[in-house]
C-alpha cells in the first residue's frame, strides 16, 4: 500500500475502499471481480484505487489482515477478561460469531480463496494467521492443559479440532440465541470430552 504522502481523507478513503472490496470480494470471490468494479463500488476512479494498492492481491491481502486484527482482539480480550480456558473460548467464539456476517465471511474467503494469491503472498498471511490466530488459541488450550481443565493432548492438533467445530457457522445467519446454543455446544463438547478425568 503506497502510504507516503496521503491526502488527509486517506483514512476514510482506504475505509470506504475495504467496505467495498469486501462486500464483493464475498459476493463473488477472488477472482470474479475486477479492480475497476472495486473501484464503481468505491465511488473512486480506477487510478485513485491504484494509488492505494497495487493490485487486487495487496488489497485482498489487507482486507484479510484488518479482519485478522479484529479477530486478534477479541482472543486478546477474552485472555484479559477470563480466567479458565472454557471461559476465554467461549468469550473467544461469542466474539467472532458477533461480528457481521461479512468480516466474518472473509475468515472463510481468507482459507477458501488463498490459492489465487503468489506463494509469497500467501506465505506471508500464513505465517501471520498462524502466528496471531492459530497460535494463541492454542495458547489457550496449552494453559487449559496445564490447568488441568483438559488432559494432555497435541494442543495444535487440538485448535483445529475447535475451530473446525466453529467454522459452519461463519457463514451463517441464525439468530442469536440459536448461535449462542451452538457455542454453548461446541464448548461442552470440546471441553468436556477432553476434560480430565
């Protein structure tokens, strides 16, 4: 992203240029838009949007990184508010499951449309996610296991096991109480099953 000398309205023109990119990079995926229909979407003119990224891989690419952030502060308040590991799991999925159903949409784009991007690219967002989301779930179930709330286990293998439970209901659109009961089932299968006996 060309960050050297912005205009002032920098800030909300990159926010109105990922409002819209998203909306149709999960409308339509990776490859069925193109960066002029981004930029119709944004209200700007084609050189304006090149003016802030490259190319479509870089804005895709920063799209997946600011919902990664605001992924990464959700575990981060769930570590700060919450004590066991069932509790800052729980808080973890209320949060994500609460985010609107495009951010959260884009987690699902993030593993479903990665194969469009240059292995550098996606070598880098890789490591990201697995660094910032990946790691510090398992962080958690790590700290579970030597709190004796879950018996030991490959804690990475474990994560997987959790987020693939969780991952169906990203995309979907049910109302609250029928996604607090599937987090409440998540958690009581996932925690009890592995609980220590």
């Amino acid at each position: 992203m060309n960050d050297t000398h912005l205009p002032a309205d920098a800030p909300d023109m990159l926010a109105r240029i990922i409002e819209a990119a998203t909306g149709l990079f999960v409308a339509r995926g990776y490859r069925g838009i193109a960066m002029r229909e981004i930029a119709e979407a944004a209200g700007i003119s084609k050189a304006g949007l090149y003016y802030h990224f490259k190319d479509k891989e870089e804005l895709f690419l920063a799209i997946l990184t600011a919902n990664l952030a605001a992924v990464v502060g959700i575990i981060h308040d769930a570590c700060r508010q919450e004590t066991t590991a069932r509790q800052r799991v729980t808080h973890m999925l209320r949060g994500i499951l609460a985010l609107p159903p495009e951010q959260r949409t884009i987690i699902r784009l993030a593993n479903q449309e990665m194969v469009h991007v240059s292995p550098a690219g996606r070598s880098g967002f890789d490591e990201l996610y697995h660094r910032r989301f990946i790691g510090q779930v398992e962080e958690i179930l790590q700290a579970g296991i030597a709190q004796g709330e879950l018996r030991p286990v490959n804690s990475l293998l474990a994560t997987w096991l959790l987020l693939g439970m969780a991952y169906p209901l990203l995309s979907s659109n049910h109302p609250n109480d029928a996604m607090n009961e599937a987090i409440e089932l998540i958690v009581s299968v996932f925690f009890d099953g592995l609980a220590c006996r």
